[in-house]
C-alpha cells in the first residue's frame, strides 16, 4: 500500500464518482452500523433529509451536526472493515495522497435544495492528536448551496478564528477532545466530512433538566420543523495540497 509519501508537494486529489463512491460514506450513526452507501444519481453523490443527528459534541461541545458526505484518510481502526465494504476502494487512500492538508484548497461542485434552518454547510477535519480525537470545523468559509452547480473553494489555512473546535458531549471525552487546529491539519488522519451545523435540536415534547446528557432522537423525540431538510449533491471533490517552502 502506498503512503503519504508517494506525492510530491502540490499533488491534486479528484473524486468525481463517475466510478461509485470512491470511499465516500454516508452517516447514520455510531459503531460498524453507522454508515451507508452514498446514493448516486446522474453521476453524482446525493445526500437527502431526513439526516442523522450526531450527538457526540452535544453541550458542553459545539453543539450538534448533521453529518452529509464522509470520506477516511488513512488505514486504521476508524476505518473499519465494514466502512470499507460500503464505500468500496478509497481512492485517497489507495492513491497514497498525504494527510498533511495544511493550507490546502478544497473545491466542491455542488447542488441543492436545501431550508437551512439556521446551519451552515462547512468542512470537518479530525484527527487523532495524542489520546483523543480532535475535530475542528472550517465556520469561516461556509459553503453555498444554490439550485444551480456551483463550484466554490475553501483554504485550510491553521487559524483558530476560521475554525470552531467539536470538542466532546459529557460522556465522550475519553474520546473525543479538545485541541489546536494546526495539529489537525498537520496529519489529519482520521476522516474529513460535509457537515451541517448548528443543527438546533429542541425537544418534543420538552423535557425536564438536562437534554444534552441524553442522545437526542434515540433517547427523546425532537422537534423536526426545526432541521434542516432537502438535499445536497455532490458532483466532484478536489483537493490541492500546499507546496512546501
């Protein structure tokens, strides 16, 4: 298997999925049931409401995310063999490109129909840093989700006031953590991922005390007129990564 090292600074990664997924993964959940196969339509990767409400940065983390496109970086244990199976050849990695993705440019052509609802479509890097796995959201540069395609790119420059950390709910902090941003980027070697967020889960009925020590739409029904609904397609991925001085 090919690593980091194969390419040269500069190096670009395309997915067009004109080839299946190519990796790329839809989530639905935690554990080895916690993803799907993306949906293809036209030659595109389609990502449709009603979305899985992702409950691990519940208060006192950044709040709650739908999670729309995911794609692991490197081998390893959060790239189970089930994931694989789904997402078919991960051509990121079976392409050995780096996972250095310090300013590095994303670019997305893209599509959709979409009632925010008060999120913002963003980029998630995670990493493995020391024991925990850190993950910092790019709410700097949003994208766009306009009827028409639309390409738009996004820098990953490492300044924590282009970014948001996830940090952990009150019972994931033996996993999830908090950290700096320029860790992330620097080998960022867990997954990246298509997100909505600030995803405003309120419960429905309400509740009495706290609702974020509890797994929302599992352990108490939410209010649905208040997410996000429609879809996002995705038509190619590139990502340009930095050449180094």
């Amino acid at each position: 298997m090919a690593d980091g090292s194969t390419y040269a600074d500069g190096s670009t990664y395309i997915e067009n999925f004109t080839d299946g997924p190519g990796g790329w993964l839809h989530c639905v959940g935690n554990g080895d049931d916690g993803v799907r196969r993306l949906q293809m339509e036209d030659g595109a990767a389609v990502s449709r409401s009603p979305w899985w409400i992702d409950y691990n940065h519940a208060p006192p983390g950044a709040g709650y995310l739908h999670l729309l496109f995911g794609l692991h970086t490197q081998h390893g244990p959060y790239l189970r063999d089930a994931f694989k199976e789904i997402g078919g050849s991960n051509r990121f990695i079976e392409g050995g490109f780096p996972t250095d993705f310090t300013n590095a440019q994303v670019t997305l052509r893209l599509k959709g129909e979409l009632e925010l609802r008060g999120t913002q479509l963003v980029f998630l890097a995670q990493a493995k840093v020391g024991n925990h796995v850190v993950g910092h959201l790019l709410v700097g540069q949003p994208f766009e989700i306009t009827p028409q395609w639309s390409e738009q790119t996004v820098t990953l420059v490492p300044d924590p006031q282009q970014w948001q950390c996830l940090g952990s709910r009150h019972d994931r902090t033996e996993t999830y953590g908090w950290g700096d941003i320029g860790d992330v980027l620097r080998d960022l070697n867990v997954d990246i991922l298509l997100v909505l967020h600030p995803v405003d889960v309120v419960p429905s009925p309400p509740l009495e005390g706290d609702p974020h020590k509890l797994r929302a739409g599992e352990e108490y029904s939410v209010d649905r007129s208040r997410l996000p609904q429609g879809y996002v397609m995705l038509d190619e991925i590139r990502i340009q990564f930095a050449k180094k001085p």
